[in-house]
C-alpha cells in the first residue's frame, strides 16, 4: 500500500501527485522491473509479463532514452 501526496501548486493552482522513486507514471510495472527488461537480464520467469508487454517496455523506453539523456 503507498500512500501518493497531492500538491497544489501556488502559481497554476493544478494538483499534482508526488510519486515514489520506485513507480514510473502510466505504468504499471516498477522501475525495477523495467531495468530488468531493457538491460536484457531477465528471464522469461523473472517478471510476471507476456513476451509482447516485455517487448513493449523495450520499445517505449528507447522512445524515452533522447528525453531521459537530455534531462540529464
């Protein structure tokens, strides 16, 4: 169970929610789980996901990689 705090911000009056490090937004594996996928060192009984969600994680991350890059 998480408990995610909701923050209103003083100059746009929107709310946004403070996630843990360990969950990615619209995810709904954790970081870890990602890190298993795309550095290929998982297999096939490591992570509770078909092939095709696998290869999905792969694709989104490496549309993800130039924008991660550059916010470093």
């Amino acid at each position: 169970m998480l408990i995610i705090r909701r923050l209103r911000c003083t100059h746009c009056h929107r709310i946004h929610h403070e996630l843990p490090d360990c969950l990615v937004p619209y995810k709904r594996y954790d970081c870890a789980s990602i890190e298993q996928t795309v550095t290929e060192t998982a297999k096939a009984t490591d992570i509770a996901a078909d092939e095709a969600t696998l290869y999905r994680l792969n694709i989104w991350f490496y549309r993800q990689l130039p924008y991660l890059l550059d916010a470093l």
